[in-house]
C-alpha cells in the first residue's frame, strides 16, 4: 500500500460526515464535495469508529524505563552525585535486566530535576591552617 500523499483538511473532513449524517451515498458525498469516493470512504469508515473527525493523538514511542526504574536510577545518583552514568546503567542493567542507553541515564535525572552540575571536592582545611589562609 502506497503512502499518504495528502491529508484532508478538518472542515473538508466535517462536510463529508455531515453530508454522511444527511443519509447522502459515498458517490452523492464524493461528487459534491469533489474528492475521490475511496477518501470519503476511508473519512466515513474512521468516523464510525473513532466517532471522531480530527486524527487522534498517538503516543509516540514507548518509554524503555518504567516509573520504578526512574525512582532507582534517581536513588543511585543521590547516594553518590559523582557516579558516572555508564556506571549508573551498568549497575540498572544487572538490577532489573533492561538495557538503556547511556544517555538514557542523564535524560531521566534531567526530567527529575538533577541538573548535572556537582559541587567540586574541596580540601579539608583545619582550624590552624584557615587563619593561614585569610587574606587581608
């Protein structure tokens, strides 16, 4: 079956299932509305089982992590904020047994919040050494 060339407009689409709802043939409707049988057809036939005229919405591709694999990788990245992501899907993929992406990891911390900037480690410095430190 060859691809869709032309998608009809959504007040085109509305004539042809109000010229439908009048009791009109598929040929009557057709040659009123000067468009080929087959798309009145095809305009009638989603209208009668979506008993919609616009297209509906799909969901577009799946997620390949679930809500509880998101709530592990966030636990992960809070007990350490330095854990790399390669190490974090490593340690998901042996847990749960589903293989992400590396970049999978960083996109769900972004959608949670986690911005990827960490604190840098800094040296410990003591009493005696920070009255060395003060700059006046």
């Amino acid at each position: 079956m060859a691809p869709k060339k032309k998608e009809y407009s959504f007040d085109l689409r509305e004539t042809v299932i109000k010229h439908f709802l009048n009791g009109d043939s598929e040929h009557d409707i057709a040659t009123k509305v000067i468009i080929p049988r087959n798309s009145v057809h095809y305009i009638i036939a989603k209208y009668k089982n979506t008993k919609c005229i616009g297209n509906i919405i799909g969901r577009g591709r799946k997620r390949k992590t679930s809500v509880h694999a998101d709530r592990i990788i966030q636990r992960k990245i809070k007990v350490d904020r330095r854990k790399s992501a390669s190490t974090v899907k490593v340690e998901i993929e042996s847990e749960l047994g589903i293989f992400i992406s590396e970049q999978t990891v960083p996109r769900r911390l972004h959608e949670s919040g986690f911005m990827g900037r960490v604190a840098r480690k800094k040296p410990y410095v003591d009493k005696v050494n920070r009255g060395k430190r003060r700059v006046c």
